[in-house]
C-alpha cells in the first residue's frame, strides 16, 4: 500500500485536475452531527496517535493502524493510511471531524473544495480542505500569531476507494509572524484522547459503509 501511494504522488494525470467548491447536504451534516455527538471518533484517534509515536520510535510495524510521515520542502505532515475495519463512511466522518477540530485551535477554513483526476489506469478523488490561522496579535512580541502555520487537510480516494487522510502544515518564515509551534503539539491537540468503549465500538457498523 505504500509503494502504492508513493506512485501515486508520482503519477502524471491524463487530463488536467478541476477544482470545485463542495459542502456538506443538510442530511449529511445532521448525520456528521450525530456521530460526533456520539464521539465515534475516539475508535481512531488514539490508535492513530499511537502509531505516529510508534513510527517516530522507529517501532513502526505491519501490525495497527498505519501511518506515514511528510517531510519536504519546508511541509511537515502526516498520512492516515485507511484500514478496511474503520468503513468509508466512518473514515469521511473522521476527516470531517478533523476539520472542524482546527478550528478550534485558532483557525478559519479558507476553502474546501474537491477534484476527480483521470489517470490511465485508475481515478483519483481528492477532498481538500485548506486553514489559516485567525489574523490575531501575539501580546509578546506583536508578530501575527501563525500557530501552527498553514494547515491542508485532504482525503484521498481511488476510484471511489479511500486511501488515506493527509495532514500537513507549511510554517510562515517571513518576518512578522511569530515562530510555528510545534507539528507534534498539532497532533497531540487533534488526535491525543481517550480509550473508546463497548458503547461507543457498537457504532462503527452504523456509519461504516455510508457517509
């Protein structure tokens, strides 16, 4: 899977990519609502932080939940790789989530948006959602407060299947800004918390398929 996803950052379209504006239908925001209010999340969340720290330790295995580390370019992120048991469903529910987490952290969205690329053998879909920090002063030094820097976040599919959830930030280095905060300190706010239950576990089958 992930030689796979490696090609496929590599992959030259056939045709060019489109950008288009999308949002939730009302039924599917209600729906969205209910599984937060039900915090399905935390099935995910905390396996996912636990495999990056696993990975960082070096003791990343075949075993869990999968991710891969970014690093380019000035671009620190990561990849959510998909796992067959989380659902497409749920998994849609779970970059949602996501968005709406930063958003509390000192964010507004700046876009959300989505494309379908036609590859010769395969096509790809790709949902992005890009986020800028509040324009707020820093009190310390009068530097507009970056946060984290610019933050994307984008779920990836093949042909209707998803690959994985990409979250990335880009630090503003220009004079005025004050210096980002730390990448680990942005995951432990979005994905650091609590063990799920058998209540909670119950309702991965309720949003698996259907988003």
């Amino acid at each position: 899977m992930l030689d796979f996803i490696h090609n496929l950052f590599r992959a030259k379209a056939d045709a060019p990519t489109h950008w288009r504006a999308v949002q939730l239908t009302p039924a599917q925001g209600q729906r969205h609502s209910r599984w937060v209010q039900e915090r399905v999340f935390l099935n995910w969340l905390g396996p996912y932080f636990k495999a990056y720290h696993l990975l960082k330790g070096g003791a990343g295995g075949a075993r869990g939940f999968q991710v891969q580390l970014l690093q380019e370019n000035g671009r620190q992120g990561i990849l959510l790789i998909f796992d067959p048991s989380i659902g497409p469903g749920n998994f849609r529910h779970l970059y949602e989530h996501l968005g709406e987490e930063l958003l509390t952290l000192g964010y507004h969205r700046a876009c959300a948006d989505q494309s379908t690329t036609h590859h010769e053998h395969h096509v790809e879909n790709t949902l992005k959602q890009m986020f800028k920090p509040n324009p707020t002063d820093c009190p310390q030094t009068g530097d507009c407060n970056q946060r984290y820097g610019l933050v994307t976040l984008d779920l990836v599919a093949m042909n209707g299947q998803p690959l994985f959830i990409r979250l990335a930030r880009n630090a503003v280095l220009q004079p005025g800004f004050t210096p980002a905060q730390s990448f680990d300190d942005l995951l432990k706010n979005l994905l650091d918390a609590p063990p799920t239950n058998d209540a909670i576990e119950s309702l991965v089958r309720e949003y698996h398929d259907r988003f």
